[in-house]
C-alpha cells in the first residue's frame, strides 16, 4: 500500500472510531473508574510521548543528546511557574545552543 493510502486508513478509522464513541450508554461513561481514568490518560500518554521523543534512538536505543538539557531546562522552568511561551522558548533555545555548540549525538 501507498503511503496515501495508509494515511486515508487511518481516517477512516480515526472517524468510525469517533462514530462508535457516540453509541456507548451514558451510564457506561458516568462510572467514577472511567471518568478518572479519561482524564488521566491524556496526561500519561503525553509524559510517554516526551519520554521516547526525549531519549529515544534508533532502534530503540537510549539516546542522550541536546534534547535532554531541554526538557530540564522546561521542568525547571516549570517548577519555577514561568509562562508556556517561556518555557517553551527557554527549552528550544537551551537545545538549539547546545546543538551549535556541537552537543548532538
């Protein structure tokens, strides 16, 4: 299969997905186990998300390179409650100068 095709797949999945979703029963979505669960879940798939982008190498391998220095640099300046525009910048930028430096793996 074509890469287009993959991606029109995965559309249409994603959307008969969707469709189904508006079939399931109130009272299956009340349960107070679901409800925690919807809204931790986006949370935990986001940290995993950052997690392997961060330190994820080529065939699985532990990669420890500039994007490492910036994601500490973001939880720092978390912790330290700066605005998402500065944290944001702050961790592109530590990376950035860090690559320029010659720190890349």
């Amino acid at each position: 299969m074509s890469g287009w095709a993959w991606v029109l797949v995965a559309c249409a999945t994603a959307y008969g997905l969707k469709l189904v979703g508006y079939l399931v029963p109130d009272r299956l979505l009340d349960h107070p186990a679901i409800v925690r669960v919807s809204a931790l879940l986006p949370v935990a798939l986001l940290a995993a998300l950052v997690a392997v982008q961060t330190v994820g190498g080529p065939n699985g391998a532990v990669l420890l390179d500039a994007r490492v220095a910036g994601v500490a640099v973001a939880v720092v300046a978390l912790l330290l409650r700066a605005p998402f525009l500065v944290v944001i910048t702050l961790a592109a930028g530590t990376a950035a100068a860090l690559r320029a430096l010659g720190w890349a793996a």
